[in-house]
C-alpha cells in the first residue's frame, strides 16, 4: 500500500508541477511591420490572453536599442502616442496589442527589418503576486496590410 501510496503523491507532483510550468500568458498571432531603408524604427503587434490577472511590464528585442510598449489615444482631436510602464491583462480576456492602439515600439533598430523576418521578442509577465514569468516569442516581419500569420506560441 506504501508502493501505490507514493506512486500516487510522485504523480501528483508532476502534474502540479507541470500545470505550474505552463505559460501563465498566451501570446498569439505576433507580428513586426517592415521597414523601409533608413527607418530607425517600428512597431511589434500580438494578443495576450492571461489565465490570471496580470502585466506586461516589459518587452525586449536583440533588434532594436529600446523596446516600449505604447499607447496611442485621442487627446482633444489630436491622436497622440505615449509610453505606459505596464499593461492591465485581466484574467480570461483577450488583450490586443495593434496598430492604432497600444502596441510595442521597437526604436533604434540595429537593421532594417524586411517583410518574413522572424524577430525575436521577450516579453516579461508580472501576476498579481508578483511572481515574473518570461515568453520568448518569434514575430514575423510583414507589410501593413498583408495577411495574418498563424497562431503560435
């Protein structure tokens, strides 16, 4: 009885450890515009789905000097962009990172980025109780306008 005693708690153990090892954050259809010669910058675009509430509170790409994920709202009839410090991802719902509303600014680019680029972006996840948790993410590069790319992790 021992035997099966403690094949069922090591069992048990590898599920709540597999169950805590999965991705708090779902990051999917991740994209990058392309640029043109000389542009120093761009825009990163995803959706984020959080199994518990949490934050975006940072972003990271080996392409560009700074990484800011940005808001862009009317302020009068004038619609301006800012910088946030984090991003509400309430539990369950799908947040949308895209043009025209909050995205992530990718600036200083190292090189130009052309469209079927796979860009590599670190996004930094903080929950509720302040546990971090980081998602590697590979965004195609692609024009305004041109097809979604598939859902990925």
């Amino acid at each position: 009885m021992n035997i099966k005693l403690n094949q069922t708690l090591a069992t048990l153990l590898m599920v709540i450890g597999a169950t805590q090892a999965a991705a708090q954050v779902e990051v999917s259809q991740a994209w990058v515009r392309a640029t043109v010669a000389q542009q120093k910058a761009t825009g990163a675009f995803f959706q984020l789905k959080a199994k518990t509430d949490a934050r975006l509170v940072e972003v990271r790409s080996s392409v560009a000097g700074v990484v800011e994920v940005h808001e862009m709202a009317m302020d009068g009839s004038v619609m301006k962009m800012r910088a946030v410090p984090s991003l509400a991802l309430p539990a369950g719902q799908t947040v949308e990172l895209k043009p025209g509303g909050y995205h992530v600014m990718l600036m200083d680019l190292k090189a130009p980025i052309k469209a079927g680029d796979s860009v590599p972006l670190t996004l930094v996840f903080e929950a509720a109780d302040k546990k971090r948790e980081t998602v590697e993410v590979k965004a195609e590069a692609r024009q305004l306008g041109a097809p979604a790319p598939a859902m990925h992790h």
